[in-house]
C-alpha cells in the first residue's frame, strides 16, 4: 500500500507544478504584411516569457474588431485607422504600442500613362477600405485638389478590393493604379505591371503608424500576462531591428511560404520600418482625418488620451534595456 500511496502523492505533486506552471494562452489577431513579421515572431519566442501564442491571420484589420469584440482575440495587429474605429463603434480596446513605420506606395500599371498624382483624373484607383492606404490616398488627392468616390462623378473612381485582390486587378488591367501595402506594392515594381508613383508621407498623417493594441480585459484584469505579452513584444521588435537577415527568413518562409523574393523583401522594408513607439499625438491626428474623410463614419470619435496607454511599453523597453 505505501508504495501506491506514495505514487499516488508524487503525480499528485507532479500534476498541481504541471498546471502552476502551464503557459497563459494569448490569442493574436494579425495580418500577412512584412511589416508585420515582428508581431508574428512573437509566438516563436514566447514560451521564453511562459507565453502561448496563438495567431489567427485576418484578410485586413477591420475583420480583426469583431473577433475582439466577441472575446475571440486578446491582442491584434492593426492600422491605426482599424483600431479607432473599432474603439468608436465599442471594441474594448487599448492602443498599447506601435509596430511598424510606412509601409504603403501608390503605384500605377505600366500602361496607365500615369506619372504623377494629378494625372489619377479620370482613373480607377484600387484601395483596401478602413486601412492605413485608404486615409493615405485621400489625404495626398486632397493635396492636389482632386474628388473621388467609389461611383462616377468625381476626378477619382475608387474601387475598393482586398490587399491580396488589388495586385491582380492591376496586372489585369482593371485599375489604373492602387494605394498598396508592403510587400505587395514592392512585388508590382519587380514583377513589371506596376511602377511607383510616391510614396504618400507628405500629409499631415507623414508616415502611417500600425497600432498594437490589447483587450481591456488583459490590461486591466490580466496585468502579470499583459506584462509577459509586452516584453515578448519587445524582444521580438528589437530581434527584427537588429537582424535582418532573422527577419527575412521569417517572413518569406514562414509568413510567405516562399511567396515573396529576397528583392520583394528589402524593398518592401526600404519602405518600412520595424518600431516599438507610437504617441498620443500620432492617433489624434489620424482620428481627425478619419473624420474629415469619412472613413470609419464614426458617431463618436474617440479621445487618444482615453485609450492609447503606453506604460507596459516603457517598463518592457526599460527592463529589457532597449531605447
């Protein structure tokens, strides 16, 4: 009897370590974006901070919002644009970091005749609808006095597709130009049925800031997992901005699958940047011009100083030294 007794203890003890000790699931909306290859990152380190993290890849980062209002996703990847306006129509969320810097081009099809942002007259230029491209293009059309709308009428046709459709309408002739995403606006320059306009930064927004943001619900309730998730985060970031040659391989083999060239890659990040920061500032900006636009037809814009909480941040980037 002792024996068994004693086993019996020994799995009891084994077990009650086992569960202490189990991993805190994190679930991790993003997107298929170079870009956005640091967040991505982040579940091959994680166990490193006793972290699981389990990442649902969305089409654009306004999928993303129902799934968090549904409690389906504790913390997401997304365009500034795409996180304010899930935060207006009720998404509990908060800005908590930024990810990434740039990473958008208007580009126009090698037989549009195009060659600067006066000659979109009359032209149908493709975009994703709620993204960081969208707020781009209206901004830069504004700029040199052009109208638009998504029916005839006006200087500009917008015709609005996915990110992984517009390539495709373009190589296909069917748009003249489109306001794209890295590396997706780098492999229409290489491939040849695309040649780059600008680069849209010249506007009040300059270059597009993506959002990191986290559920109320971790933030507030969850603080010693919401600690881990932002010192992963951070590890992750600062991995990608050292080595470059680390985040290539990672975005091109286990991102892409292979789906992108080594060229597609650095000129996508030619045109981007890895980062950890974002500001208070940055959001208001954005909300302003959501609002003066259209985009996200918010009721109730809201306030950066609400929801944008950046102290995780600053401790993760003290504690793992990182400027």
């Amino acid at each position: 009897m002792k024996p068994a007794f004693f086993t019996l203890v020994a799995l009891s003890l084994f077990a009650v370590t086992t569960v202490a000790q189990a991993a805190d699931t994190v679930r991790l909306g993003n997107l298929k974006f170079a870009h956005y290859g640091a967040v991505s990152y982040m579940k091959e380190i994680c166990s490193k901070y006793n972290l699981k993290v389990e990442e649902r890849v969305f089409p654009k980062g306004i999928d993303i919002i129902p799934a968090i209002i549904a409690g389906e996703v504790d913390i997401a990847a997304s365009a500034a644009d795409a996180a304010i306006a899930g935060r207006a129509s009720g998404a509990p969320v908060y800005v908590v970091a930024g990810f990434a810097k740039g990473g958008a081009r208007i580009v126009a099809g090698v037989q549009s005749g195009i060659k600067s942002l006066q000659d979109l007259k009359g032209k149908k230029v493709g975009v994703a609808r709620g993204g960081a491209q969208e707020l781009l293009l209206l901004a830069e059309l504004e700029k040199v006095g052009l109208t638009w709308s998504d029916t005839q009428g006006k200087d500009v046709q917008l015709v609005y597709l996915a990110f992984a459709d517009l390539n495709q309408a373009m190589a296909a002739n069917q748009i003249d130009a489109m306001c794209q995403s890295e590396p997706q606006a780098s492999q229409a320059i290489n491939k040849k049925f695309g040649v780059e306009i600008m680069k849209p930064y010249d506007t009040p927004l300059g270059e597009p800031v993506r959002a990191l943001v986290m559920t109320e619900k971790m933030y507030l309730e969850k603080r010693d997992v919401a600690e881990r998730v932002m010192m992963c985060f951070v590890e992750a970031t600062s991995m990608f901005r050292k080595d470059s040659a680390v985040a290539e391989k990672y975005v091109r083999e286990t991102m892409f699958k292979g789906q992108i060239s080594s060229e597609d890659f650095r000129d996508a990040m030619d045109n981007a940047e890895y980062t950890y920061d974002i500001s208070q500032e940055h959001i208001d900006i954005t909300t302003a011009l959501m609002q003066k636009y259209g985009v996200g037809r918010m009721a109730k814009p809201p306030k950066a100083a609400d929801w944008v909480k950046l102290d995780l941040l600053q401790n993760a980037k003290t504690a793992l030294n990182v400027k």
